[in-house]
C-alpha cells in the first residue's frame, strides 16, 4: 500500500520531474505505462469473453427449463 501510494504520488508529480528523469527512469516509466496499457485491454478481454460466456449460459438454461 504504501508503495502504491508513492507510485501515485509520483505520477501526479510527473510533469515537474520530467526535467529531473535519467534515461534509465524514463525508460522504466514507459515500460510501466505499456505494462499498464497491456493489462486494461487484457482485462477488457476477459471482460468480454465473460459476458458471452454468461450470454450462452443464459440461452441454454431457458431452453433447458423450456424442455421440462
């Protein structure tokens, strides 16, 4: 928690410490940035697939209570 909230800190600080970044540092925030970009659209994909998952799930439950 705690380094989650001097990450934070950091990025909403990022404009003045722009000027003060290594190459090393920038470099490490932009595989940071492209790591967290990776994981929203993954995450959008399993959001996806659950959906149509719950859609089947759905159709073959009222075609089963239909049956019976």
């Amino acid at each position: 928690m705690k380094n989650f909230l001097r990450s934070l800190l950091n990025l909403l600080n990022f404009k003045e410490r722009i000027k003060h970044m290594s190459i090393a540092e920038l470099k490490a925030f932009n595989l940071h940035e492209e790591k967290i970009e990776k994981q929203k659209i993954f995450r959008a994909y399993i959001t996806e697939i659950n959906q149509r998952y719950k859609k089947i799930r759905k159709k073959e439950k009222n075609s089963l209570g239909k049956l019976f």
